[in-house]
C-alpha cells in the first residue's frame, strides 16, 4: 500500500455545524440541521437513525453531492484539515472517489448494466489514477480478488446482471477502494442483502479499514451492525444528532431518551418468546414540520416543560470517565444539570 | 410464551407442495425451457390459533409458499388443506369464496393497490366483494376496523400517499380483517420499517391474535423478528423446509447446519457479545433453484457435508425432542461444525449464558 505524502495529525473529518436544506414548494425542509462530528484514521463511526433522519444527506453533503433543491446552507466540512465547502468543484473532483469514496445503499441499481464489471472499475482506475490499458487490467484484478471474489480474472468480464447482489456490492467496494481513499462512507451497504451474505460484507469493509488505516463512516439503521462493527456512534433525529459515544458506553448507558427507545425496540434473538413489545409511540417527524424545542418530546413518556419550549444542545455527559454528548433536557441516568 | 395445548386441532395443513415456475416461454429459437424449483416438497401444519414463522434468505421459497396457501400462485402438485377442505381442489370461484377466511398482508401493501382509490374504497372493496351491499354498512365497518388498527377515521377519505409507511401497513391490516379471516399470511410485514414504527405494527398482530384468535403464517427473513412472534418456525433452504421445531427450541439448540450459519449470522444489538462471538461466515451463496445440488441441497456450502450428504438427501426426520431436522448428522451437528470451525461451540455458548 502507498504512503500519503503528507500527514495531517488532526482528525480525519470534521463536521462543524452542518445545515443543508431544501427549498420545496412546500417550503424550507431542514434535512440536515446543524449537525457536527469527528471521524479518525482508522475509526469506524456509526450514523444511526430511522429514515427520513438526514443521515443520507449528511453522507451526500460531505460529498458534496446534494442535489437540487437541496443545497448545503451553512457549517464547514473539514477533510483533513481542508474545508470542502470551499474547494472550486473541480477541486471537489479530486476529492471524490479518490479522497472520499462512497458505497451506495443499493447494489442492484448502482452498476451501469451495459458495461462490464471490468470497463467501469477500469474507469475509476483511469480517471483517477491515470491507468490504462493492460495496467488498468491487472489492477482492477487483482481489486476484485481483495475483496473475495472468485475467478475474479473471469468476473472482470462479466456483466453486472450475472452476477449476484453480494458479488454486485463487492465490486462496488472494490471500485470504492480502487485509489485508497482516507474516507469511506457506507450507506445502508448491506440493507439489500440476505443475513449471511451482509455478514460476509461488514467483515471485508472491517478487514479494508484496518488493513489501510482507513476512516469508515458506516450509516446504518441497524443497531446490531453497530454494536458489532462500530468503534462509535452518533444517533440522528430529525435532521440533529442527538447523542454520540463509544459503543461500549452507548449500548450499556444510553443517555438520551430516544437512543434508549430504539435500543428496547430492536427485536433480539435473547429475548424470544411472544410478548410485549417495547414501542415508541407516534412516528418521527416531517422534516419541513419539525416539532420546537427538542424534536422527539411529542414521542417522550419522559418529556419535560423545557422539552417543549427549549431546543437542547449537544452536551458532555458529566459522568466519570464518559466522552459521550447528548441533547436532553431529562436525561437518562444522570442528575440534570440545574442551570440552562 | 403460551404453550398451546397439544390437542389443538390443525387449521391448515400442507402436503409437499411443489411450485415450480418455467424460466421464460420456449422462445422463437427453440432452447431447453428450464424449470425453477421454488417451492419443492413442503410439508408442515399450523394449528388454529398458534403462529408458524417462515424464515429463509431471498429466493428461499418462503414468500412462494405463503403465495401458494392463498392459490396466488398456481401450485404444481401437493395438498393444502384448510379446514377440511384441500384447497388445490377447489374452482376458481370457491377459492374466491374461501379467501374470505384466509388473507394476506403484504410487506407494502398499497404496492398492487390503485393509488387513486380513497382508504374508504381500499378497505371496503373486499366487502363488497364478499357480498356486503349496502355502502353505508360497509363504510361503518371500515371505519371500525380503522379503529382496531389504531387509524383516525379521518382516514377514510385521503389517498393512499398520504400515509407513513407504518399507517399504510395498519391499513393493509385492516384490508385484511374485513372479511373476518382466520387464517392471515404476514408477508414480510415489517422489512419495510424503521424499528420504532416495526415495533408498533408487531404488537398490533400480537394484539389482534390474541383478540380474535387469528392464525398467522409469519414469513420474514429476520429471525429476530420471528423469533419474537412465532409459536414454532420452519427455517426454508433452496425450496425445502430445513429444521422446525418451537421457537425456544430452534433458537436455543439449532441442529442444521444452515441454521446455526443464519443465527450466528444476525447482528447482536450488543457490543459486548458482538465481540465474544465469533461467526460461523458460510462460503459462496445460494445456488440456483434450477439445478439445485444433488443429496442435500445445503451440501455446497455446508462447513460439515461428507460423500454421503452429496450422494443422499437426508428426509425432514423428528428427532426425540421433537424437533424436525433435514440433516444426516443432526444429532452431532454442533460438536461437528464446533470442531470444524473452532466457533460453533462459542455461538451456542453464547446463546445458553443469556
């Protein structure tokens, strides 16, 4: 593997009060709303939330990818050390799929169905590291073998409806890693895939990000993905992020009201039989009709008057040894800080 | 979890049922039409008032199989026999009649519905269909089972579009209570939703279960899910059941390979046991139903198979605990894939500490 020629010693990325919008008919939908994290060289964070949460949008925004009417309003995206939102777009170009690579939520669309395997990851070996020809061939080979695929010499000359949907996202993780990026950002990789072939995919990308020292940044709805293959998590909730922790601490000590109701809706192998279902009740909100204060209290069994009026910030949770925020007002397991 | 008595008669029982599909017509320039193998000798029964959950990954022929109990489907050959009445055997018109008591919800369920329809016309059109004539009737029941289904009434006159996913599944529930059915097939129900809505609707079925004493077929491909809403579960491979037994059973001592595979496979929503256990990662991925592999259909991707599981297809047996197994080494299959992989061992070790 390279050597990047310049090491930048801060975090890999850094999201600082993020707010993308879109300017409908309807009127302004605050997809994404004012959201900040902290991603590392070779950290896996979870984004996790229900749909319409604006985690999508974060990953599109990093990528600068939103589309119209969507635009990326205010806060700053800082990829190692460099402020994306100030790059030109060709600027930006250098950065996607080469710096920043993305792996789409669904395998069966993403391919082009009349190229093959080898001439669209051939493509990316071309265009962003000037490849070609023979070259371009053995490398793009030798990517599919990396990411498990048999008789990839074969396999590079397929086209994408003969192969299967896991086959169909492994070559898109190789196409993803072709040139080495510093940031992967996976969306839903494996929601469109049967249980024992997404076991088969976490444990590649899990492989890939320690092999090259690679930052993950995993979105996902699904907490027990989490658990198994995040180092931490940032919960989302209409368009904020609502709590982040390491993973250990958020599944033992989830603070915010909402992390906990998704923690106890989540069906569980250990917990079999029939029985009472822990909910929540309503649904989440529009994103062009977010409720004031703090966006869940409508859904809340522990909502406060402050809830209500008083939006609450990300906070360090003041407990021995924790490096995890939440924005409560009533929080779980901790005394509430008396002062506004 | 309530045990039901033993002598619970059977609603619904099927014979090895075969749905076989052509691939494609014999096209203008001749070539073999192929079949494929959906569903290929199925047997099992459900007892009135109990849930059968259906597992398997896509292509399983689980969905297949709920399809064929409703004839939404043409089965191929086998008895389905609902009540008394083999269900194969019935006209067209008879069935129509019958469908009255076995309905189907599916994972959207306004996906085959017309989206210019009011919910008033979706949920009352199997009414009338069913002979309730008089229209004020059949919007009074609507609107009661809008009720049931926890719906404003409000709801009568909007559009289909106008619901969350989470309402259009109540509503897709409540389509299927109008005909006062006993017998529900649940299609995916909740693969579409976010956990929190998922969890309101699995409820809803437990609920409506208990208060009209429904029988459901539960066809998902998450087995947690299963898990928490199935009295017993038959776990589907390649068009055949592989293992069934009572929930607490199967997920508590799997005996067939594939099953332990697919448990080991579900994440945990738990860091700490996520990174004790160690999974069973099978190799390559489901083979074709048209030519599935001959002896046991599991063999290519079993950590365990021998000469005898490619030669010789081991038959759906009861062992002693009541379980059924489609394995040759069912008795040993754990201490064998633990031996194998080094893993097995840890995944049950896993399961019994909680």
């Amino acid at each position: 593997m390279t050597i990047v020629a310049e090491q930048w010693s801060g975090s890999l990325l850094e999201v600082r009060d993020l707010h993308t919008q879109f300017f409908t008919r309807r009127g302004v939908v605050r997809a994404v709303d004012g959201v900040s994290l902290t991603l590392n060289a070779g950290e896996t964070l979870g984004l996790v939330g229900e749909s319409g949460c604006g985690k999508s949008v974060t990953a599109l925004s990093i990528l600068r990818a939103v589309q119209e009417p969507g635009r990326v309003v205010s806060g700053q995206i800082l990829f190692e050390g460099e402020n994306l939102l100030r790059l030109s777009e060709r600027g930006m170009q250098q950065v996607r799929g080469r710096r920043i690579a993305m792996i789409p939520q669904d395998p069966l669309t993403a391919l082009n169905p009349v190229l093959s395997v080898g001439d669209q990851l051939a493509e990316v070996l071309g265009v962003h590291l000037g490849m070609h020809g023979r070259g371009a061939r053995n490398r793009g080979i030798e990517l599919l073998e990396r990411v498990g695929i048999p008789l990839a010499a074969q396999r590079f000359d397929a086209y994408p409806h003969q192969l299967s949907g896991g086959m169909r996202q492994r070559v898109l993780i190789a196409m993803a890693i072709a040139c080495q990026p510093g940031l992967l950002i996976a969306d839903e990789p494996t929601t469109a895939l049967d249980a024992t072939i997404q076991a088969q995919i976490l444990e590649l990308l899990g492989e890939l990000t320690r092999e090259v020292n690679m930052g993950l940044l995993l979105i996902t709805h699904n907490l027990g993905i989490v658990a198994g293959h995040c180092d931490r998590v940032a919960i989302m909730y209409a368009g904020r992020i609502v709590e982040t922790a390491p993973v250990r601490d958020l599944f033992a000590h989830p603070h915010h009201r909402y992390t906990n109701g998704l923690l106890e809706c989540v069906p569980r192998l250990d917990r079999q039989g029939k029985g009472v279902f822990h909910t929540i009740p309503g649904a989440p909100p529009d994103a062009a009709d977010i409720p004031p204060g703090c966006p869940f209290h409508p859904r809340c069994a522990f909502a406060v008057s402050r809830c209500v009026e008083d939006q609450p910030q990300l906070t360090k949770a003041a407990v021995d040894g924790s490096v995890g925020t939440f924005a409560c007002w009533n929080p779980r397991g901790i005394e509430v800080a008396a002062t506004p | 979890m309530s045990a039901l008595p033993s002598t619970a008669s059977k609603l619904l029982s099927v014979d090895d049922l075969r749905v076989y599909f052509p691939t494609g017509p014999s096209g203008f320039f001749g070539g073999a039409r192929e079949t494929v193998k959906a569903v290929d000798g199925v047997t099992f029964d459900v007892k009135a008032g109990e849930t059968l959950g259906l597992v398997g990954e896509s292509g399983c022929g689980k969905t297949t199989t709920g399809r064929a109990i409703l004839r939404l489907t043409p089965v191929t050959s086998g008895a389905i026999v609902f009540d008394g009445r083999d269900l194969t055997k019935l006209s067209n018109e008879q069935m129509r009649q019958e469908r009255q008591r076995l309905q189907i919800v599916f994972q959207d369920p306004f996906a085959s519905l017309n989206p210019r329809h009011t919910i008033a016309g979706i949920i009352t059109e199997p009414l009338r269909v069913h002979g309730m004539s008089s229209r004020r009737e059949r919007l009074t029941r609507a609107q009661e089972l809008l009720g049931l289904v926890g719906v404003a009434a409000s709801a009568l006159e909007r559009y289909p579009h106008e619901f969350s996913g989470g309402q259009r599944q109540r509503i897709g529930i409540a389509r299927a209570l109008a005909s006062n059915p006993a017998f529900v097939v649940l299609d995916e129900p909740v693969s579409a939703l976010d956990v929190s809505i998922q969890s309101q609707i699995l409820h809803l079925l437990l609920d409506l279960q208990q208060r009209f004493g429904l029988t459901y077929l539960f066809i998902a491909h998450d087995l947690a899910v299963v898990g928490q809403m199935s009295d017993r579960v038959a776990v589907m491979y390649l068009g055949q059941i592989v293992e069934m037994a009572t929930a607490a059973d199967l997920f508590r001592q799997p005996l067939h390979p594939y099953t332990l595979a697919l448990l080991s496979a579900v994440p945990y929503p738990d860091p700490e046991i996520e990174r004790r256990h160690r999974r069973i990662i099978l190799s390559g991925e489901v083979p074709s139903p048209v030519h599935p592999p001959a002896g046991c259909r599991f063999h290519t991707r079993c950590p365990i198979a021998t000469d005898r599981c490619r030669a010789e297809v081991p038959p759906l047996r009861r062992l002693s605990s009541g379980h059924d197994v489609a394995c040759h080494f069912a008795e040993t299959s754990q201490e064998l894939v633990s031996q194998r992989l080094g893993t097995a061992s840890a995944i049950v070790g896993t399961r019994e500490r909680i």
